[in-house]
C-alpha cells in the first residue's frame, strides 16, 4: 500500500487556503517528497504525519514555488531528532542551490546525500521506490517523475518443493535474496510465481503536453499533473510560459490510460477550479481537482 498526500496544489505563490506545490508519499516506513514548495512543513503537520520518516526528497526544478520550503523542512527535521541521513535529487544545478539553502539552514543533526542528474531521463531504487525522472518542457531545465512499487509473485510451495528448496530458504527468497546452503544457490524465481502488478504512480508539473509524458505515464493508477488554467482563453499565456491548462492535461491523462487524474499546481488567479469539472471530465471522466493535503490510499490489487 501506498499512501499519497497532495501537501499543497498552488503555483507561483502561496494563498491564504492553497499552499504551495509538494507530494508526500509513505510505504513500508520511508516517506519521500516530491517538491518541496514554501510552507511544506506545515502542510506535513496539519496533516498529521511526521517529519522523521522523510529519507527522499525529488525535486523537478529550481523555480521557488517548488523549492523555497526546504530550508524550513530541513530545520523542522532537525528539530524533530532526525539523524538518519537524507538524499535529495534533482537537475543539474541541485548542489550549488542546496549549499546556497544551507547558509540559513546550518548545523543540520543529519548528513545530505546529493545527487544531481542531467540528460533525457535518470533511474534509481530507494528503499523500495523505483523511481524514473525525465525531461520535460519548460523555460528552465525541469523533470517530471513516475513512481512504481514493484510486486513479486506469491510464493508457490509445490514450486519449492519441485527445485528442492529448503524450508529455512523460504522467508530469504520471498524477501527477494538470493541463498546459499551446503554450495547451492537458490534464487527468488525457484519459489515465487508470476510477478503481480504493481502501483504507478506519475507526477508532472511545469510544462507543456509532451509524448514522453504520455509514455511514461502510461498505465498509472494515479496521474498528479498542473492544470494552472481553467480559462480556455489563456491557453496562449500557458503556451508563452511553458505551462497546461486542465483540458491538455486531461487529454495526456487519457492518451496515457491512466486510473485516476489529480489536478495540481493552479494559477493564483484561479479561484475555484472545479467550476471547470464538466468540460473536463468530458475529456477524462476520472479527473479529480486537487485540494491542499488530498489523501488516497493505493492499494495492490489482490
């Protein structure tokens, strides 16, 4: 199960009930963050969750609506014991503007792992995260990311039985090791049945429509992507600034056959969103309009 907390939907700047862009995800005890955005960590404790568990933070660029919160997080989690080290991804660029945070953010109880990438797309696994980023289209170098939970297959006694694995292999296996015993190796697949699926879940945010969204949204429970404009009338303004309106990211959400669509980082001028739901949801009847700390459980299907 992963859970998904939307911690603020606003763009450009914070409103009195709308803050600023961040995504909190938590599974298996390890939380991330997906921007951190100014006042994230307040939006952490008005929902109820914990600054400690927080071992990722992905950043997708270097505009301040997504970043300037995480001189406060950090403090905040010093504040609240943490020592575990904390790695922070994103562009190139990420080291020079995390040292330059770090002048008021000083005497951190924690170390930080920095890593920065650059290219079309970049890769890791975290603690269980399968993490991709890749490149989209905005006036500064920025990257959209998918997240997937990976789910092997259930473990098959006959099949155990068939290769002669020990019984004391079996919880090692199943934990995805591969074991040794009296000279012979036995691997994951000689217990295990077909892999099941997963959990995808796809977040992207200052850009324009691109393929590379669609392909690498494909198929996500959950699609989390800006709709700044509802006025059909500013579609030249989005197209000037590099940014979507709700019906362009409504039609990427269905050219990639997603599950669920959250709307995301609106206009400040954008005062009530969902008077646009109708033409929306014509587009892709499972469109949500995002709300300051919108919460949803993903489940794996059994």
């Amino acid at each position: 199960m992963l859970d998904v907390c939307l911690l603020g939907c606003g763009g450009m700047m914070p409103l009195p009930k709308r803050a600023l862009t961040a995504l909190m995800l938590r599974y298996n005890g390890s939380s991330m963050l997906i921007d951190c955005g100014e006042g994230t960590q307040v939006s952490v404790r008005s929902q109820g969750w914990s600054f400690n568990p927080i071992d990722l933070i992905c950043i997708t660029h270097f505009h301040g609506d997504h970043i300037s919160g995480l001189p406060g997080l950090l403090l905040s989690m010093g504040n609240a014991d943490r020592t575990e080290p904390v790695t922070i991804i994103g562009p190139k660029g990420l080291r020079k503007v995390v040292n330059s945070i770090l002048i008021i953010a000083q005497r951190l109880p924690f170390e930080l792992h920095l890593i920065e990438f650059e290219g079309d797309s970049f890769q890791m696994d975290f603690k269980g995260y399968d993490i991709k980023a890749y490149k989209v289209n905005h006036n500064v170098l920025c990257y959209a990311y998918t997240v997937e939970i990976h789910r092997s297959g259930k473990f098959d006694p006959t099949k155990a039985a068939a290769n002669q694995v020990p019984m004391k292999a079996w919880s090692r296996l199943q934990k995805m090791e591969n074991v040794t015993i009296d000279d012979r190796e036995y691997t994951p697949d000689m217990v295990l049945g077909p892999t099941r699926k997963g959990i995808k879940l796809s977040y992207c945010t200052d850009t324009r429509p691109t393929e590379d969204i669609v392909s690498y949204s494909e198929g996500s429970d959950l699609f989390i992507c800006e709709g700044m404009y509802g006025e059909k009338e500013k579609i030249a303004s989005a197209k000037e600034k590099k940014h979507m309106t709700m019906y362009e990211a409504a039609e990427l959400a269905a050219k990639a056959h997603v599950s669920e669509l959250w709307l995301t980082h609106y206009s400040p001028s954008l005062f009530r969103p969902e008077q646009y739901k109708e033409e929306v949801r014509n587009i892709f009847p499972g469109t949500r309009f995002g709300k300051d700390r919108m919460f949803r459980e993903l489940k794996f299907e059994d």
